[in-house]
C-alpha cells in the first residue's frame, strides 16, 4: 500500500533545528551555489515561503510597523541582543548551522578584514540583531526570509513568486498595479516593505548610523531589488546613490558563512571600542 507523502512544514519549535538544518550547509561551497532554493532538497525552506508570500499583507505589515516600531520593548547592549539571539535558527536559510553571533562576527570579521570604514564594520555585526522578534513570539515567517515591497504588483523576482497566489491582496486591484499605493519614484524608505528583521533593526539603530548603513540594514534582504535589479520604478537619487552600499555590503553576508567559529574572548575589547563609538551603553528596542 503506497504511502501518502505528507507536506513539509517549517520548523516548529526552536528545540528542533537540529534535525532542521540535517544536510543544509556544506563545505566547499561556490558562491553560486548559496541560495539555491530548491523545493525538493529545501522543502521546509519552501513551505516557509509558501506562508510567508500568503500571510504578507498590507495589513500584516501596517499592523506590524504599529507594533515594533514605536520601540517599547526595553533596553539591551548590543552584546545582550546578540547573546539573546543564540538559540534562533533562521528556517529561510540553507546555508549555515551556526549560532547567530557567530555569524554576526563572521561577517564583522570579513568586512574588518577588507578594510571597510568601521562604521561599516559595526554595521556587519547588527545587521541581524533585528531577529529578535523571534524571541517576542513573532513567527520566523515574519521576520526573516527575502524582503519584498506591499501594496504594490509583486515582481517576478522574489523567491518563489508563485505562492502569491494565496495572498490576500492579489484581489486588491489598486495592489496589483505597477504603483500601487506609492508615488513614481517615491524613494525605498517610503515603501512597505514585508515584515521583518531587517526594518525592525533600521528603526532601532536609525540615529546611530550613517544613510549607506542604514541601507544596508534596511534592504539586505532585498534580493529582487539589489540582485535582480527589479523595482526601478520606485527608486529616487538617494536609492541609485545607495544601491552599490547594499550591493558591497550584500556578499558579506552571505558568503562569509563557514565552520570556523569566531574566537569571542580575542575580539571583545575591539567590538567594545566600537560599539562605545556608534551606540549609547543600552539600545532601546
């Protein structure tokens, strides 16, 4: 008698990741083979799209910017944030089972070493941070996983653009249109994007830090846009100005990934120098 396959699921309990990320990174890894969502090898990461693209609303994300952004959620150090983080596993990613400070180090580590300018240095390690929402009870569909403009036509870009198909506001007329509820050139900064980690962290740190990192923290996650080259249409000067900040800033991110784990103790006191320069003592979030 054949057995009926039963549909993946994202995973259900933080508790669980071990057997989540079973065969998700691999070493020796090319550039180009970062990313690759699959539904076959990656089904949990599919089913998470599948609920992220469906539950992506207007009004999910209106709801949500209400919520967060208003920043009453206590104050932490930049350290405190990154330790809360460590038992968060990020169901969108295929490419690594590290903790999430030591890739918020990794990435630091990478950029430090380049010779970046140290605000972008103290950018490459909070760029995360914003993945705490996990940790207030937000589901992980709605905090990591690509970006994507609301109210407006999805683009053909975004990973796996067919599950909008469930989305509510697919019979919305005016959000399906090229503009939607935005202006011709209205600047990225005055859009929606879906929910998540990464407008959360740029609402936290927006006094901090200078535009370009902003941006970087802002749009990290958004591939359609800073890969693809899709939304043009509701660019201004600032985003063109911007774009290549978020595209140097993007491999760091993603390819600084590997087994090798930041040594905390050697690093401490530079990240303290330079969380003292960029940050107050406590973030309010």
């Amino acid at each position: 008698m054949a057995t009926t396959r039963q549909p993946a699921a994202p995973m259900e309990s933080l508790e669980n990741w071990d057997e989540f990320l079973e065969g998700r990174y691999q070493e020796g890894k090319s550039e180009d083979e970062f990313r690759q969502y699959d539904k076959q090898a990656n089904p949990g990461v599919a089913e998470f799209y599948r609920i992220n693209h469906e539950q992506q609303t207007v009004a999910y994300v209106l709801g949500k910017e209400k919520e967060y952004f208003g920043l009453a959620r206590g104050k932490k150090t930049i350290w405190e944030a990154g330790e809360y983080l460590n038992t968060l596993v990020d169901d969108s990613d295929p490419d690594t089972d590290l903790t999430q400070i030591e890739h918020l180090l990794q990435t630091s580590e990478a950029i430090r070493r380049d010779g970046h300018p140290r605000w972008m240095i103290a950018t490459g390690f909070v760029h995360d941070l914003g993945k705490c929402l996990c940790l207030y009870g937000e589901p992980q569909w709605g905090v990591v996983g690509d970006t994507f403009p609301v109210g407006c036509a999805w683009s053909d870009q975004i990973v796996f653009p067919e599950y909008f198909a469930a989305n509510p506001d697919r019979h919305v007329a005016e959000y399906q249109t090229q503009y939607g509820i935005y202006e011709p050139n209205c600047g990225l900064e005055n859009v929606h994007m879906s929910f998540g980690h990464d407008g959360y962290i740029a609402e936290v740190l927006k006094n901090n830090l200078p535009n370009e990192a902003l941006y970087m923290l802002r749009f990290h996650s958004f591939y359609a846009w800073h890969r693809h080259g899709a939304y043009q249409h509701l660019m201004n000067e600032k985003d063109h100005a911007m774009l290549p900040w978020v595209q140097k800033f993007n491999p760091y991110d993603l390819y600084s990934k590997g087994h090798t784990k930041p040594d905390m103790k050697e690093l401490k006191p530079f990240y303290d120098d330079l969380f003292a320069e960029f940050f107050p003592g406590k973030v309010t979030w």
